[in-house]
C-alpha cells in the first residue's frame, strides 16, 4: 500500500473538521447556545533546567517584555494576567517592586485571519442534509451556520498562538519554552487566549519535551 499524500490528508482532516464545526454552528442554532466548545492545541515544549534549578512554590516572577511589546497594551496586559495566574497555581509568586525575582517570564501572542479555511472552496455546496444552501454565516459569538441567501459568504478562519519563554534571572539564560497553538472558525474571546495561555503552559515546569496535543473545553 502506498503512502498517503500528506497534503491530500491535511485537506480531508482539515474538510472534516470544517463540517463538523458547521454542524456544531447548525445545532446551536437550533438547539440554543452550548456551554463549551472543544478545542485541540498543538503545543511544544522545551523545558532545560539545569540540576537543581527547577521553580518551586515560593519562587517569584516578573514579566519582562521585548522592545516590539514595550508599549502597554489591554491585549498584552490581559495574556501576562492569564499567564500569571497560571504560575501563581503551580505555587510562584510575582515579585514586588522590592522584592528580586528569581524568573523572568515574556509572553507573546499572534493571531491571524483568513476569509476562509485553506482548504475551503468557497462556492462548495453544504455536503449534507437540511439546509441546502452554499454559504456560511458566522454569528459575533463564533457560531457557525452556512445556510442559503447569502451570496460570497464565507466563514473566517482563524490561526493563534501563545508563547512563553522563562530565563533565569541569575543569567539570562533561557530556560523554558513553550507555546501553544490552534485554528478554526472561532471568533476570539477571553476564554479562547485564556484556554492557549493554559495549554502553553500544560505540566509545567515538567512538561514533556518537544510537540503534543492538549485538548480543552472552553466555556462559551
């Protein structure tokens, strides 16, 4: 048996996913709003502590920004917090204004939007029963519903990702990375950053080296 090709497969799973988000879109407008959506995160992990340097409770944090993300900003401010209460959970501590901190945590975010999914065709037909129209409606709450009479609609598409990188404060040096990943048809909202923010930071400071998949309910 032959290998698959890759891109056809990223396509189908891809055209999978993309029904079944429309079918999700289909069922919350009919049967009201559900209380969480299923997300899937590809996140990588790079822990590299040196021996006996692991953070443990009590250790205090402060967040350092890059020159590009100098400026104060709602959005940064909002993922530092998200972060913070994550670390604060494992039993760190953020530093006072006094008090020197043992990690020092930056934390960058990028979001993107597409008018529609890559492998979408934006005039295919709905591939199953019911409403047999050809184009999507996206609700400001990220539902999705294709349904007739609305002519060049497509549903956007979204790709984000959440970093995390940890130094010691000691050396500069860069101790721990980590970041998290997802895509779909979700418009963005706290729960969604939150929910990168949590699977950027799944197992640590022990997370497993290298790429996994984190999968979390994020309420509505």
């Amino acid at each position: 048996m032959g290998t698959p090709d890759r891109t056809t497969t990223a396509r189908d799973r891809g055209r999978r996913s993309g029904w079944a988000a429309g079918l999700l879109g289909l069922a919350l407008l009919l049967g009201g709003c559900a209380s969480v959506i299923r997300l899937d995160h590809e996140v990588q992990s790079y822990p590299r502590w040196s021996a006996g340097a692991v953070p443990g409770p009590g250790d205090r944090f402060r967040f350092e920004r890059l020159p590009s993300l100098a400026q104060a900003t709602a959005e940064q401010t909002a993922l530092e917090a998200a972060v913070g209460r994550r670390l604060q959970a494992t039993g760190l501590q953020p530093a006072s204004d006094a008090a020197p901190a043992r990690w020092l945590i930056e934390v960058s975010a990028r979001s993107q939007k597409f008018p529609y999914a890559p492998w979408d065709d934006p005039r295919e037909r709905w591939p199953f029963g019911g409403l047999a129209g050809r184009d999507y409606v996206v609700t400001g709450n990220g539902k999705v519903v294709r349904m007739p009479g609305f002519p060049g609609m497509t549903p956007p598409y979204y790709q984000r990702e959440v970093s995390v990188l940890v130094r010691d404060a000691r050396n500069g040096q860069a101790v721990y990375e980590s970041r998290a990943a997802h895509d779909g048809p979700w418009h963005g909202t706290p729960a969604i950053w939150e929910a990168l923010v949590q699977a950027a930071l799944d197992g640590f400071p022990q997370a497993p080296s290298g790429p996994r998949r984190v999968t979390l309910d994020v309420p509505r």
